[in-house]
C-alpha cells in the first residue's frame, strides 16, 4: 500500500511540477531559440509512464516529508539522449533519478532550428512526497 501512495503522489507531483509547453518550457535549447522542440513519441505524458515504470522509490527509505531533484539532459540529433544529470539535495534521489531516465531507451523526435536538427537541454523537476 505505501509503493502505491508513494508512486501515486510522485506520479502527482511530476504531473504538477513538470508541465510542458510553449510559452513554459522548463527546456532550454542548446541553441538560444528553436522552432519546433524536441519531443517524446507519445507525448510527455508517455515519457512520465516510462520514468515511473523505472523509478525504484523503495531505495529513498523515507518515512515522512518531501524530496526533490531537478534532472537535465540533452537530447542529440539523433534522437539519443546523453549528459543525463540531477541536483538535489538528496543523493540516492538525484542517483535513482539519472538511473530511471538512462533505463528509457525509446528515442525523441529531436528538436530543429530552420529545419535543422539541433541539439537540446530538457529540464525537468520531480518531486516525491512521503
């Protein structure tokens, strides 16, 4: 029951803290502007599904409070990602953070500037409450 609660609030919090869109982007372009950013097949949405299916939130081992870490990438040309990241200031989190976004091997739509594919930093916050 407390795998539940815990990835059903994180599920909550990414849902919350880590929207997407134009005028909000929470992405920076390794360019300073893109015309058409990168993109997950099926959507952030999908990418959030596949971060939780590899999240392993027992390794945290906390009773009560809240945990955040703010995970970066870049998304290559190609689709790949690499230079996965995470600051926080719990280490296992920002660990089990990298872990769970370098375990999703399904390739982004890459971002492109004039038609050209170029490479781009994606941020993203997560927040888990316990």
């Amino acid at each position: 029951m407390k795998k539940i609660l815990i990835m059903f609030l994180f599920l909550s919090s990414a849902v919350a803290f880590a929207q997407i869109s134009a005028e909000n982007v929470g992405e920076v372009a390794a360019q300073e502007n893109v015309g058409k950013p990168a993109e997950f097949p099926g959507g952030i949405n999908e990418f959030r599904n596949l971060l939780m299916k590899n999240f392993r939130s027992e390794k945290l081992k906390i009773d009560k409070g809240i945990v955040n870490t703010t995970v970066t990438f870049v998304i290559n040309t190609d689709g790949s990602v690499s230079d996965i990241k995470a600051s926080g200031e719990n280490q296992v989190m920002n660990d089990e953070s990298v872990r769970a976004v370098s375990k999703i091997k399904t390739k982004w739509i890459p971002a492109e500037l004039n038609g050209e594919k170029v490479k781009y930093n994606f941020t993203m916050p997560f927040t888990l409450s316990f």
